[in-house]
C-alpha cells in the first residue's frame, strides 16, 4: 500500500485526439507527439478526458509497474513535458487542470448554437467580395473557373453586367458596424467599371481593408489603374498569369512603385514550371510583395500533390494555438464571416456555392448570415464533419476545408494517410 | 505567480493567462527564482540540497524539474505582461453613439411612489445619492420620446442583431401603482416595428397588487419578477408604511399566480431575495425550494452610496453573502453551486473567463479577429446593454447607481444626449484610476463599477485594489472550491454568463 496518491495528469497545451482506439497527443508548445493503439495506454488517456477528470487521474500504481507499455507511456510523457506525475498525501484534495474547452464545440449543444447564432447576426460578418462587374478584354485561359479557388477576376455574360454604386454603397452602410475588416474588389476588369473614380472615392471613406484584383495587362490600358490612394488600407492585388509579357510587366511595376502604392503581385500557377518562372521574375524584379496561387485545371494534380498537399511535418510545424484547434471544430476558418456578391447582386457563401441565397436588393447582409449559419453550408464546414478527415486525428491541426478540395474533389488534401502506412510498415 | 490550494500547488502565467498544475517541486524552483545558467551550480546550493533531503527527492528528480522549467520560460510563462495596453482604451463621443443601435434594455422607472417601506430600500433612509421621492409618475409623453428615438437606432443599419430581442423593463418604486403607464406603453410598444428585434417585457414588483393586474402580465408573456427575503421572520424588513409586515399579502399573491397559471409560472416568474439579518442563504434557499420550487436569485445589501450618519443602521442589517453561503447546510451549497448561484461559483466563473485563456464561452471569442476590451475597470460600456429612464426624465446607465450619473435628458418630446461629454466624463474617470489599475493584480477581471466608486474625492484609493498576495489568496480560494467541486467546470463553461 502506498502512502500517498500518485495523479497522472496531461497538460493543457497539448492537443488529444482518441480514435477508432487509436490515441495521438500532439504538444502544442514543443511540438512532440506520442501515438499509441496500446488498449492500457488508450484506456488512461479515455479517463483522463472522462467526465469531471479535468485530465487529472489517479493511478493505481501497482497495476502500472505491471503493464511495461504503460509505464513507458508515462515516462514519455514526462520527457516530452505532456505530463506529469503528482503525488500527493491521501487526505488532499484532487487537483485539476484548466483544460481547453469551448462552450459551442459539445454535439448536444447544437441546439443551443444555433439559436446564437440566429441572435447574433451581423456580428459575425469579417469579409466581403464584391464581383463588380463581369467584363474584361483580356482573354485567360484561367478566366472562367479560377476565381472559383482563388481570389482573382472572372468573365461572364450574365447581367447585370455591373453591380450597381448605390448597391455598393448600401452595403457598405449596413456593415459599417465595426466588425467587417476587409472588403475585396474583384472584376471583370474593375478598371472598366462605369463609376469608378466614384466607387474610389466612397471606399476611401472606409478604414477596413479593401482588396483590389487587377490583371497586370489591364493596368496598361488605363490610366484609371493607377487612380487608387497611397494609403495603406487600399492594397492593390496585382495578378499575373503565364505566360508572362516581362517588359510590359517591368513598366508596370516601375509606375507602381513610381506612385508609392501599396500593391502585391500574385502569381497564379498551375505547373512548376510557371513556379519557376514566377521565381525568376521575383529576383529579377526584386519584388519583396508576393504570393502564390496554385490553380487546379484538372490536369495537374502531380503539381498539387508537390506544393500543396499538406505533410505531416507542415501541420506539426504550423503551431496552432490551443484557440485555433478549438475553433477549427466549430467553424470553417476558410470560409466564415465571409459573403460574396457578384455583378448581379446574387450572394454566395463562396465563390463554390451553384445558387445563391438570395440577391442584395431584396435581402439585408444580416439576413444572409443567418441563412448561412442556419444552413451550414460552407461557414461550418468542419473536417470533423467530412471524410475521411473525420477519423484523422491531424484533422484539428489541418487549415480547415478550402476552395481546392471542392475543385480536386476530395477532402484530405494531404499525405498523411501515406505517411500513417509508410510509418507503420517501418514498425 | 504560485499559488497553493489546501493540497495542491498551481501555477498562474500572466502573459500566457493560463493555469497550471504542478509538481510542488517545480514551485519551489520557481519560487526560488535561481539563476539557472549553470545547472550544476545551481543543483549544488545548499538551499537546494536541503529542500531535496526534506523530501527525499532524487537529483535526477531535480533535474527533470529544472528542464521544465527552462522550457516553460522558453515558452513564455514567466514573461511579464504588459499591463498598459489592457487599459489604454478611451471612449470617443462616436463611440458611445454606436452603442445605441445595439442597446437590449429599456427600464422605465414608471412611479418614484412605493406602497411598502422597506428598511434597506435604496431609495429610503439609509441612502444618498438618489433623486427625492416625490410620488411622481413617469411622463407617457417622455416614455414614448424615448422609444421613438432608440428606434430610430434599432432599425438602423448599425444594428448588428438579428431577430434578437429587446426587453422593456419596468421598475418603481412600485410600478403597479401606475399600471395605466405599463398597459400603455406596452401597446405603443407593440406598435413600433422592428427590423431586426422585438419586444419582450419585464416587470419588478413587490407583489402586494399582482393579483389586480395578473391576467393582463399572463397575456402579455410578461417577465416578472418578485422581491421576496423568505418566509415572515425573513420579510421583516419588507413593511407597509405604517409597519405592518407585508408578508402575507405577496405570498397570498404569489400563491394565487401559481396555481392559476402554473405554465406561465414556471416559465416567466422568477424572484429576488435580499440577504440581511433576519435572513440567511440557507432560510431563503429553503423557503422558496418548498414553498415555491424556484431558485431565487440572492443578492446583498447595497453596500454603495451609504450615508455617514447612518452607517452604523447599515452595518446592522448587512450580512456579507460569502458568510452566509459558508454557513449555509452541504445540501443547499451543492444546490446552489449545481444551479450556478452563489458568490464562490461566480468567482469560478470568472476565474475561468478572466483567468484562463483556455475556455471560451461564445464563437466570437474563438474567431481570429475576436478583441479583448481595453477599456479599464469593469463599468458597463454607457448605453450598450441598458438604458434607465428616471421619473424625473433623466437617462441613467442602470437602476443601481445614483442619479448624479446622468447620461442624457428626455423631455415630452426630445432625447438629449452629449455623446462627447459622456465620453469625456467616462474617460476622465478612466484617467484618475489608471495609475491604480496599472499596480493592481485583478486588473484582467474587474468587475467593478466605476460609477460606484467615490472617484472625485481628494486621495481616491480604489476600494478593490487587489495586491498580489490578496489576488494569490483569492485564485487559490477559487481553484479550491473547483477542486472539490469539478464538475462545475464544463457546466460553468457551457451554461454560465458573467453580467
């Protein structure tokens, strides 16, 4: 008989996951991770996460110098500062831990989110994307389905052709509330818009973000590319798509630095080649403003696999705070609080979504929240939720759903599974 | 900060805001604060030695707790937090006015008149600070003024609700002296029409005329709520004015409503129990748990805007709650403690929302772009979630602070308010506290109203000032009671609301 009470207990920066009786704890600070399918082993961390145990239990310590998996379970816990072990007089208390927990994130507690949601409205709202109108004279060959995975400009022959100014501005009246940070504005060529030296002069009342997408061929056929406050809320989207004409490119970047813009060039590739290039054209340039947007054309999957398919290493890495895995199982960080609106006034949840809600001039942007949050569609498209992420213990440690797995088709967009049989093999 | 429970040692990270357990051991070397460059060095001091042999602890032992030391701090849960930003924040005239369209409650204070007098009323004798009592009754014009201006703000596009409701309150003296008013604006209420709201009602009263005007509440869906202390020892300090106890006026009354309607009893009456002398947490829980199968909610007596004079009268009928709660049998503790009441569970509750940045009670929170407030101390924001219109025209924050505190005017037929000067006068409250604030250890969980606080005088010293060794007594206290009560943990979480 021992004297005092030895508690196991794991601490609250580490991240737990139990599936199809297989346990994987992941230390958020250290990024260390154990993993084990030993029934003992799964057995003390099931209890640990039971009830009122607030991941403190005791242990019968004859049992665990028994079982040699469990006691090395232990011991490497320690050393990886997972856990540790407590002793503690029998007539004390049990201690707890503040363990991670969201008030929302309980299946049983559907009801009542839901009922939140529908009371919050607005609140809820941080992105817009407004389509602005749909025309443009250039001819990409990535025109009519990259704006469906990316944020980039598109064409089509709906009508209206343009969303109209006073929509523009009604819709940014009813979000002037404080909570919207950012509004991008997408074409078309939005240099082509009727009004807009006047639709400038409206956003530059906002202190919010605004996003402009603009293709570099388009800037040099207007002046009106350049007509866009140095102010550093307005930052200019400069898209590039290959092949690239360099010397019309150079000029461009010359007037955009000329006239102290706050810009950034984003290059959308879609082989390793046009990766390359896009790298080429950064060092020649000495462009230090940049990003990369892979684009899916159904044929370059390999392309995919290589750059954006996420490794276990990348989501080990990526650091999520304890406030980001516990978010990531209530809402889709892709997609939340974020509306698009396109020329014809019709709102999406995403670039994705096939019918829209509802159209702007007969619905309020509250409206429209809430009949997102009601139909979960995409805002709460959790990988909790889907296949076969739902039984991935990565799956909390992953970005959450985005626009390429609609395009691909597939949910894990990532190695992981390979990775599991790879390691299991060498086992 | 280490901090230790009866059994269990702790330690609190201010720059992380989070709690952990840990091994006393690991306390120790924290608390020792040794120079730990030179590992042997350290391993080797006579002090180290000492606590080792104490408690016969293995160097190995020491090691292992000297490495997760080091990798705490590496970590940052020894780095101080940098407190200024936390109370840096000032309102703006523009700010104030956005709080208007987002406003959830209304209170009329229909008449100043009260068919009881009670002893610790906060209108009556013991008290400053308030507007006389006149027997006055509320203008329906200015009523009616008000509520056309809030509307005007509801149904503007900076609401940022959906279908969210909006609670018109009202409160006396005794509002059921002037029913006409209530019967009134409720049909003037019903008339407005809201975007992105609507309209529940709420009513205060002592009960002594619910049985006149009960029918109309049961139609009306009305919130009600009843100030009752327990049984008829416990009503002692509830009198008619001329000292005839009142006692068994209410609970005829309330007998009456429950056996009428028992549906709309259950759901929308609910009561208020003042804790005092001839009263305890333990006789209230009892009296209205078999007499009336409800839980009441229990509070205090007003501590703030006591006269000098009669202080002394004060302190003879105040009973702190935590005493009572204390003192109070093991079943009515876990009662209360299950159904979230009481003093300690709010303190868990704050512990867990203030202190721990491991829980979170709303999506808000959770989202990347979710700011923390950092406006200092825990003053409501002025005209966010309350608006209390006096009978003398006069916009109040709340029913509970003094009637110095004016934030607008409202007249037959217009709304006054200064947004600048309320901004101004909030702020410069802000400003004499920072000093105080910026010292204090309770600064990320104060909850303490700044409009009950005597700021003006010369030498003001803010009477909630926590100093570390105060606030480590208070988080060993709350995590404590936690200890022995865990499953408030997930519940606190899941169902409680800090106001």
């Amino acid at each position: 008989m021992y004297k005092e009470n030895i508690y196991f207990t794991i601490e609250p920066y580490v991240y737990i996951s139990i599936k199809k009786n297989r346990a994987f704890l992941y230390n958020i600070l250290n990024q260390k991770i154990i993993e084990s399918d030993y029934p003992s082993i799964i057995n003390v961390i099931k209890k640990l996460k039971r009830g009122n145990q607030l991941q403190v239990i005791k242990l019968n310590w004859d049992q665990v110098k028994k079982e040699r998996e469990v006691f090395q379970f232990l011991k490497k816990a320690r050393n990886y500062f997972m856990g540790d072990l407590i002793h503690s007089p029998k007539a004390f208390t049990k201690p707890v831990q503040l363990i991670p927990m969201s008030g929302l994130q309980e299946d049983e507690d559907e009801k009542k989110r839901h009922f939140s949601f529908a009371k919050r409205g607005k609140i809820y709202l941080r992105e817009i994307t407004l389509f602005i109108n749909a025309s443009c004279d250039l001819d990409c060959n990535i025109c009519r389905h990259a704006y469906k995975q990316v944020p980039c400009c598109f064409k089509t022959r709906s009508t209206p052709q343009e969303l109209d100014l006073e929509i523009i501005k009604k819709i940014l009246k009813e979000t002037d509330t404080g909570f919207l940070t950012k509004i991008n504005i997408c074409g078309g060529n939005i240099l082509k818009y009727k009004k807009y030296s006047e639709l400038v002069d409206l956003l530059e009342k906002s202190n919010i973000t605004k996003a402009l997408y603009i293709h570099y061929l388009n800037l040099t056929s207007s002046a009106a590319g350049f007509n866009i406050p140095d102010h550093q809320s307005f930052l200019l989207n400069i898209l590039v798509t290959f092949p690239v004409k360099q010397e019309t490119f150079k000029e461009i970047l010359f007037q955009l630095k000329n006239k102290n813009l706050n810009f950034k060039v984003v290059f959308i590739t879609q082989t390793e080649r046009e990766l390359f290039q896009a790298q080429d054209i950064l060092k020649r340039f000495r462009i230090d403003q940049f990003s990369f947007s892979p684009y899916y054309n159904g044929k370059n999957i390999t392309f995919f696999k290589k750059y954006v398919y996420v490794k276990k290493k990348n989501l080990l890495r990526s650091k999520p705070s304890i406030k980001d895995i516990l978010a990531r199982k209530v809402v889709n960080h892709n997609y939340f609080g974020h509306l698009v609106i396109q020329n014809s006034g019709d709102v999406y949840a995403s670039t994705n979504d096939n019918k829209p809600m509802g159209n702007i001039s007969s619905d309020s942007i509250g409206q429209f929240v809430c009949k997102e949050l009601q139909k979960k569609n995409r805002w709460l498209k959790t990988r909790d939720r889907v296949k076969p992420c739902r039984d991935c213990h990565y799956q909390l440690l992953c970005p959450s759903i985005s626009n390429y797995e609609y395009a691909i088709g597939k949910n894990n967009l990532c190695t992981i599974y390979r990775e599991n049989k790879h390691e299991t093999r060498k086992q | 900060m280490v901090f230790k429970t009866n059994s269990n040692y702790y330690l609190y990270s201010k720059k992380k805001n989070k709690i952990l357990l840990i091994h006393p051991l690991l306390a120790y070397i924290i608390k020792t604060k040794k120079n730990l460059k030179d590992k042997n060095k350290e391993s080797n001091t006579q002090e180290f030695s000492e606590f080792m042999k104490k408690n016969s602890l293995s160097r190995q032992r020491l090691n292992f707790y000297l490495n997760k030391y080091r990798f705490l701090k590496e970590n940052g849960y020894f780095d101080p937090m940098e407190i200024k930003e936390r109370i840096d924040g000032r309102y703006t005239g523009n700010i104030i006015k956005e709080h208007l369209p987002n406003n959830r409650h209304i209170v009329f204070e229909v008449t100043d008149a009260c068919n009881l007098k009670c002893k610790y009323c906060g209108y009556g004798e013991l008290y400053s600070g308030y507007d006389k009592r006149k027997n006055q009754f509320l203008s329906i014009y200015r009523a009616k003024t008000l509520l056309d201006y809030m509307a005007s703000f509801w149904n503007s596009p900076k609401n940022f609700h959906f279908n969210k409701e909006i609670r018109i309150g009202f409160y006396g003296g005794e509002p059921l002296l002037n029913f006409p008013f209530i019967e009134r604006m409720v049909q003037y209420a019903k008339r407005i029409r809201l975007k992105h709201n609507y309209f529940t009602f709420g009513l205060t009263t002592n009960g002594v005329l619910l049985d006149k005007y009960i029918d109309y509440f049961v139609d009306n869906r009305f919130h009600l709520l009843i100030s009752l202390d327990g049984d008829k020892e416990c009503n002692g300090f509830r009198l008619f004015p001329n000292g005839e106890p009142a006692f068994e006026t209410i609970y005829k009354n309330i007998c009456l409503v429950r056996k009428q309607f028992p549906e709309y009893y259950e759901k929308y009456v609910g009561f208020a129990a003042v804790l005092h002398r001839l009263n305890s947490v333990e006789r209230i829980y009892d009296f209205f748990k078999t007499h009336f199968n409800k839980i009441p909610g229990i509070s205090d007596v007003s501590p703030f805007g006591i006269k000098e004079s009669t202080r002394e009268a004060f302190n003879k009928i105040f009973v702190k709650m935590s005493d009572s709660f204390n003192q109070a049998s093991k079943q009515v503790k876990c009662e209360a403690i299950l159904s979230l009441i009481g003093d300690t569970v709010r303190k868990v509750a704050e512990l867990l929302y203030f202190y721990s940045d491991n829980t979170f009670k709303s999506l808000e929170e959770l989202l990347p772009t979710s700011r923390k407030s950092n406006i200092p101390t825990g003053a409501c924001a002025p005209l966010n979630r309350k608006i209390f219109l006096n009978v003398n025209g006069k916009i109040l924050p709340c029913e509970r602070v003094s009637s110095s505190h004016v934030l607008g005017t409202v007249t037959e037929n217009q709304v006054r308010i200064n947004f600048e000067e309320v901004a101004r006068k909030y702020n410069h409250y802000f400003d004499q506290l920072a000093d105080q604030c910026l010292g204090c250890y309770n600064t990320r969980n104060c909850s303490n109203c700044i409009l009950h606080m005597n700021i003006e005088k010369d030498g003001f010293k803010c009477p909630f000032f926590t100093d570390q060794e105060q606030s480590r007594k208070l988080l060993s206290e709350t995590m404590g009671f936690l200890e022995e009560n865990p499953e408030l943990y997930k519940k606190i979480v899941r169902e409680y609301f800090l106001v």
